[in-house]
C-alpha cells in the first residue's frame, strides 16, 4: 500500500482473487474505500458530461450560433485522449484524481480553443477569407496558449511525482491534466483552424446568422 494509490492496489488485489480457488458458495468482494471510489468514478464521469453540456451552452448563448460552440468543443476531446494517453504511459490508473483532472481540463483548453476562434471571427469581419483568418489567429495567438498550457504543466509537475509523503493522491491528477494540455497545445493549433478554415467556407456557416435557441 505504500507509495501507492488505492486503484492500483485494488487491481493487484483483483488480479490475485482470480486464481484463488473457493470453495462452493464462498464469495469475495472489496469494501470500503473500494466501493466509495467507484461509487465516486461513476458520478465524476456523469459531471464530465453535465459539464460538457452546460459549457456548450453557454457557448452557444455568447456566441449566439451552434456552429462556433462546436468548433470550440472539439479541444475537449483532444485534451481527453491526452490524458488517457499520459496515464498509459506513465502507467497510471484511472481514478477519481485522474477524472478530476480531466475535468478541470474542460474549462482551460476550451478558453484556449475560444481564443482562436474569437479572434478569427474578427479577422473574417475585417474582410478576410476563412483561411486566412484562421491562420492569422493560430499565428497571433499561438504565444498566449502557450504560455498558459506551459505554466500550468509547470505548476503542476512537482505534484506529477511521488517526492513526499501523501503526495501519491495528486499524481494522477498532475499526470492527466499535463498530458491533456501538452496535446492540446498542440494540436488545438491545427485542429481548430483548420476546422474553422473549412466549416466558414462551407454551406454550413450560415447558421452563424441563425440565433440560438
């Protein structure tokens, strides 16, 4: 148990009870803390979708169109399998520190994907082509989500290290948020203008003059 988060004992634990041999009408079942944490999983998993959901709602009332939340909404998914990707690597189980990071990852990579797409939407009303209005706002503010993803990995990298005592329950939470913003980052650059490039020269944007609902 030491050094150790109760997930990956609870798997270790697991992984044990199936080659044990019972006797009939003998059962084994984890208690405790163990149901309490899945308990807890299975409800921070419901608050990533609630969350999803209301900050597309709220994207929609600002923006007043469906086509920009959209556009914006696609850094979460990105910023998810970063996580999940970080986890696997480092070998990290997936547990309530883990969602929670996931979680707080929502409202930071979609301010940064609201960023880009804000600022496009100006150069577009400025006289620009799709294009090239989303590569000006990838240039433009290419150094402002970098620096924010950058300073937050920062803070957080101490805490992505079991270095003191007690410090094993930040770790999955350290470890999935900067994996989600290290690809986010990333690929939020590309992705987002590049679907902003294509969906504002497509049929589809006239729905930017359709209000929301």
């Amino acid at each position: 148990m030491e050094d150790r988060d109760l997930g990956s004992v609870v798997k270790d634990v697991e992984k044990r009870l199936k080659n044990v041999e019972l006797p009939p009408g003998v059962t084994v079942s984890l208690q405790g803390p163990v149901i309490t944490m899945r308990e807890g999983i299975s409800k921070i998993g419901f608050g990533l979708v609630v969350a999803c959901v209301l900050v597309f709602l709220v994207l929609m009332a600002q923006f007043k169109s469906f086509v920009d939340p959209l556009i914006i909404m696609l850094a979460v998914p990105l910023a998810m399998a970063g996580a999940v990707l970080m986890l696997f690597v480092t070998g990290t189980n997936l547990n309530i520190q883990s969602l929670i990071g996931a979680l707080m990852l929502i409202g930071v990579v979609v301010n940064n994907s609201i960023l880009l797409v804000e600022f496009a939407n100006l150069q577009l009303q400025q006289g620009k082509t799709p294009f090239e209005a989303a590569y000006t706002a990838a240039r433009i503010r290419v150094r402002p989500i970098l620096m924010t993803s950058l300073t937050l990995m920062a803070s957080l990298s101490p805490f992505a290290f079991s270095l003191l005592p007690g410090n094993e329950a930040m770790v999955p939470l350290a470890r999935a948020v900067i994996g989600g913003m290290l690809v986010s980052a990333v690929l939020t650059l590309i992705l987002i203008p590049s679907v902003f490039a294509l969906v504002k020269k497509s049929p589809v944007s006239n729905l930017q003059s359709q209000p929301a609902v």
